[in-house]
C-alpha cells in the first residue's frame, strides 16, 4: 500500500491506497478503519462503527450522483441558492462575496426554499438545466470571528422548506460586497470561474472522475438572466429588500 495523498477528505489525507488494477483498488481510512474496496463499478464498504459508515456512505453516494450527472452532460456550481414559487434564484461568486449571508437572508422571504448552501448540482432534464443542492452543514461566520460555527440545514428550516426535487433556475445573482466586482468585470467568466466540473478541490480523488470533463457553459447561461447585488456587511438589514427588488425585476 501506498499513501494516499488526498487533501480534497480531511479525514482520508492520511489514508492509504493498495491498486490491483486500473479497474480494481482498495482504499483505507486509518482514522476511522473504514476500507472501500472498488472493482469497476462496485463499491464495497467495510466500516468499524456506524458513525463512519453514515459518513462515508453519504460520500460515496454524492461523488455516484455527481459523476451520473457529469455523464449525462450536467455539472456541479459553487454556488448557495433558494426557490420562489417553484424557480431557484442562485447566488454565484468567490469566496467572501456574501452567497452564505445572501442565503440565510433569502430564506426569511415568505415562500422561499432552502436548495443548497456550497454545491449546485446542474442536472440536465428534457433539454433544460435544472438544479439540485446537496444536504450539507453550513460553516456560518461569527460576528467575534474565529472558527465557523457549523450548523445543519435542519436547524435554519423546517422540512418542508426544503427543495427535495429538481428546479428550474429563474435568475443568477452575483453577491458583490463591498463592490469587489468592477464595472469591466465579465459576469460571464466570473459564473464559469465557479463551475467545479471537472475539477472540484474538495473532490475525493479516487472516486474517479466523469467520462466526458467538457461543459458548456453557455448552454446554461443563455436563457437566464444575471444580476448583480451590491451590499455591505454595515447594512445587513436591508440586504432582504435589495433582494427581493432584484428577483422583481426579472
């Protein structure tokens, strides 16, 4: 066995890796004794205690869907976003911008549904892009600073505001704080500079990857409309209304 040398899972940067084959390898957490052996297409997961094996079945189960979706012509966006009478209303920028806070902000609106907080899936369904989030804790910024307070999506909403299913998206929104983005910035390039297919960071490496690494772009961009929203930290109560005139103006 060999080390396997992925920083993308904390817990697996340790871990160690024994390849048989192309098709065939066996993957070894030596924090918490969890072994994937992978044959082709089957994942087998030996695991010690139940917590790892929610853990990582849930990883493996995500880096399935997204490489099904990779596959089918899809991809994945940095991106948080919220539903408006069944339409996503998707926050896209770097970090920092204020997609977290546009979020949490977003979901106060009467109707709103929480989709994703990080990782906007973009699934391709009867010739349109529709999106699909991910159940993940949100690291929220605390006002004295320090560490990010972990919280789960099922303390900031109920079940039922929740989006569970595939939607359409209606708008991106480019959250500019403290008007980083200037006037000559193409709001083109910065929504691409966000796509994680094909290379996502915190993607675990020996998952694989999706057959075909191209995504168009422009193929989700041409029918939807971008707009920016300026904010400031100072005046945070009133990032909700300069929302809600955003999404009325579209």
């Amino acid at each position: 066995m060999t080390f396997l040398l992925d920083d993308a899972v904390a817990d697996f940067r340790f871990g160690k890796i024994k390849q048989y084959s192309p098709s065939r390898r066996d993957i070894f957490n030596p924090l918490n004794g969890t072994l994937f052996s992978i044959s082709d297409t089957r994942i087998e997961i030996v695991y010690v205690t139940a917590e790892a094996l929610i853990k990582d079945v849930q990883r493996v189960i995500k880096q399935l869907l997204i490489t099904e979706i990779e596959n089918a012509g899809g991809a994945v966006l940095h991106a948080s976003a919220f539903s408006l009478a069944g339409k996503a209303i998707c926050y896209v920028g770097e970090k920092g911008q204020g997609k977290t806070t546009c979020l949490l902000e977003s979901l106060k609106a009467e109707g709103a549904r929480y989709i994703t907080n990080d990782r906007l899936l973009l699934v391709p369904i009867a010739g349109a892009f529709h999106v699909l989030g991910w159940f993940e804790e949100l690291r929220l910024v605390q006002p004295s600073g320090g560490t990010k307070k972990k919280v789960r999506v099922s303390q900031l909403c109920e079940a039922s505001q929740i989006e569970t299913w595939p939607v359409l998206p209606k708008l991106i929104v480019l959250p500019d704080c403290q008007s980083r983005l200037t006037g000559e910035s193409d709001d083109r390039k910065v929504i691409a500079g966000q796509l994680l297919t094909p290379v996502d960071p915190q993607r675990p490496k020996w998952l694989g990857y999706s057959k075909s690494l191209d995504f168009d772009s422009d193929a989700l961009l041409d029918p939807l409309p971008v707009k920016r929203l300026e904010w400031q930290f100072e005046a945070r109560e009133r990032l909700l209304g300069k929302i809600q005139e955003v999404v009325a103006s579209v």
